[in-house]
C-alpha cells in the first residue's frame, strides 16, 4: 500500500506542512527565526529537554536515614550464642556517614543506582552467663572506609576496632568481629537492595525516592560545568607526552573505530569529561578533566593516564594505560567529536602505540572490544543516544 494509504489521517495535515514550510511553500532555514527551531532556540536548555535522555536523583538522604534508623541507639543481636555465654550486641551511635549517592535513569526506563559512602558506627558488645551476670563486655567501632557501587554489593571492609583489648574484653570482641561483623554487613546489604527495589517502582512512576533531581541539564550546566568554548581554548596548551610512545614499531598496534551517536557534540563530549556522566555509564569511581597534564582514571584505577590536549567538545587526547600493561607504558588515545548535522554527533577513536602483550605475556586484543562495548554502546544505551552498534 502507498505512504499515503498509511498515514493516520490525523498525521497528514502535520506532515503536510512540515514538508511545506508551514503551509508557506518554503523550507525553514536554519539559524533564522523559525519558530519550529524550538530545541536550538532554548540554547544550553536545548539539552536533555525535559529530562528525555537522563535524570538523576540525589539519593544520599536515603542512606542517611536508613543507616540513622538501623544503627543509631539499636540493639541488633540479643540472645545470641556465644560458647557457654548468651551475647548482646548493641550499635549505640552512627558516629559518621559521608559520600555521595545518586539514581540516575536513562528515558524513563532504565534505573542505575550509584553510590559510594563512608561510615564509622560504635559499638557495645555484652556476654552474660547462665545467671544473667556479665560475663565479658567491651565498646568500639565498625569502620567502613568505602561502600560503592565497584564491589559486589557484600564484598566491601569492615574495620573492626576495639576500645580495650585486655584478656577480659576477649570474649565480647571476638563476638563483636565475628556475628557482629557479619550482622552489620547483612543489614547494609538490606539497606541496598530495598534501595533498589523501590528505585525502580518509584522512578518509573516518576517519584524521587529521595532528595530534590537533578536533571540532566543540572549535570550539563551545574557548578561543576567546564569552562567556556573559547575560554577553554585559549587555555588549552597540548603537552607532548612525557614517555615515549613507538607506534610503529613490530610490538604495537593502531585501532580506529567511528560511531554515530544521536547527541550534539557537547553532550557527547561530556561523557568523557563530566564525572557524573561517566560515572552514570561506567558504574565505577572515576576522575576526569579537560586541563592539559591533568590525570584520570577510569573504572576504579583499570584505566589511567593524562590529558595531553583538549579543544571543547571537538577534541580529547589521552596518554592512556590499562592497569595490566607493563610499568610505564602507554599508548595515545585521540578522541574526535565531528557534529555533522545538529544533534547528530560521529565520534571517532584513533589509539596509537597500543602494546601487543601485557605486562604478563598475555595479548591485549581485547583493547578494541573494550571501547566498543564498555565505551560506545554503553553511553548510547544509559544516555539514549541511539542504539547499540556493537553488542
């Protein structure tokens, strides 16, 4: 059947005067006054428009209060076995929780929950014998230095610290590291996961779970935002790499990859250079910027190196390792941002002097798969950028 027989009748006057310039017989030219250029007239509010690609939700309060509630002036062992004696455990302050926390959700549909805390909780531990008298008891503290998203959601430390730790107090510490450890590691692991649960019923339904959004555009253009274009530029000085990089020779190879992605170029760029944005893709820690000389790092140490030179959303160079590569060697990394068309960005990847084996013997060909899948189709699918090229 013919496009026309297709179309809902309700549709053709509309197509019919989007391809006739407003019933006017003209075509709109871009950057004249149109008034169908709405997106490109709300300037760097053109971006993410109405949260379309990406929200996201500072979830912090959340945890705060969960961990308040749970371990601030709580018993959470009683009557528990100890040997011959009946143990007691009780958390009586939450005496430190820092971090950051965040939900962040790709086109009102995907959930990703990120976060990466630090908590210090005192504990008191009392065993009593048959008779009810105390038989040992002892005070401390659980000291979590790093909760995040990197590790298996049960795999992070817990520092158990004792107050005292003379022969009397050994019964009540050794039942404080052992069931009270493992208690307390149950309970954060509870914690998450109901996090989880009900980020995914509440933010499909369009409810934060806690805190004010932070929208996409607040990433784009918050306090954080980079410099300016030209300010930038002027700024940017390309530093030559302090290593020497063979790129020609038998142990090394080059790969190119290009891959479009439904964006404007700047958005795009800040996938690599916001740390939010490649936090929200990468679901690990990571430390990035845009100034000449400056380190990142990419997936919790796997990837680091510096930045050798950037020009504002059209080009990114890294001296770039994998954590597995033999000590001081690195390979350059040119990213290329070409925005042919508006909101329609190609990116393009050289990476040069790319060594052919590890710092073990092994053989690094999986250098490539990792930009396509972990790299490309990744911040296509968390940002909605198109769809996935590679996996």
């Amino acid at each position: 059947s013919s496009r026309a027989a297709r179309d809902p009748p309700v549709l053709k006057p509309l197509v019919s005067e989007c391809l006739s310039g407003g019933g006017s017989g003209e075509m709109a030219k871009f950057e004249e006054a149109d008034p169908r250029w709405k997106v490109k007239d709300l300037g760097t509010q053109g971006a993410n428009v109405n949260n379309w690609h990406w929200t996201e939700n500072d979830c912090f309060p959340y945890f705060k209060e969960r961990f308040t509630s749970s371990f601030d002036g709580n018993t959470i062992l009683s009557g528990v076995e100890a040997g011959d004696l009946s143990g007691e455990l009780s958390c009586w302050k939450l005496e430190k929780i820092t971090g950051e926390a965040s939900i962040t959700k790709r086109k009102g549909k995907k959930v990703i929950v990120i976060y990466e805390l630090e908590v210090d909780i005192k504990w008191e531990a009392i065993l009593k014998n048959a008779a009810g008298e105390t038989a040992s008891s002892s005070k401390g503290s659980y000291k979590m230095p790093c909760i995040d998203t990197v590790e298996d959601i049960d795999a992070f430390e817990i520092q158990v610290k004792f107050n005292k730790e003379a022969k009397e107090h050994k019964s009540a510490n050794d039942f404080a590291k052992k069931q009270g450890q493992a208690k307390v590691r149950e309970m954060i692991v509870a914690i998450i996961e109901q996090l989880k649960a009900e980020a995914g019923a509440k933010e499909a339904a369009g409810t934060p779970i806690a805190g004010g959004g932070v929208s996409g555009d607040t990433i784009a253009s918050g306090a954080n935002q980079a410099p300016s274009e030209e300010k930038a530029k002027a700024k940017a000085k390309p530093a030559a790499p302090e290593r020497a990089l063979c790129a020609g020779d038998a142990g090394h190879y080059t790969i190119h990859l290009e891959s479009e992605f439904n964006c404007p170029a700047k958005e795009l760029f800040e996938c690599f250079t916001e740390v939010r944005k490649v936090m929200a893709f990468t679901q690990s820690k990571a430390q990035v910027s845009t100034d000449a000389g400056a380190a990142f790092s990419l997936f919790d140490g796997s990837i680091t190196g510096k930045v050798v030179s950037c020009e504002m959303n059209e080009k990114l160079v890294w001296e770039w390792r994998q954590s597995s590569w033999a000590a001081g060697t690195f390979s350059l990394c040119t990213l290329t941002f070409k925005e042919d068309a508006p909101g329609c960005t190609m990116l393009v990847l050289e990476q040069t002097a790319i060594p052919k084996t590890d710092g073990h013997g092994n053989d690094t060909l999986g250098v490539e798969q990792g930009w396509k899948i972990n790299f490309f189709d990744r911040i296509k699918m968390v940002f909605g950028y198109g769809s996935p090229q590679f996996s």
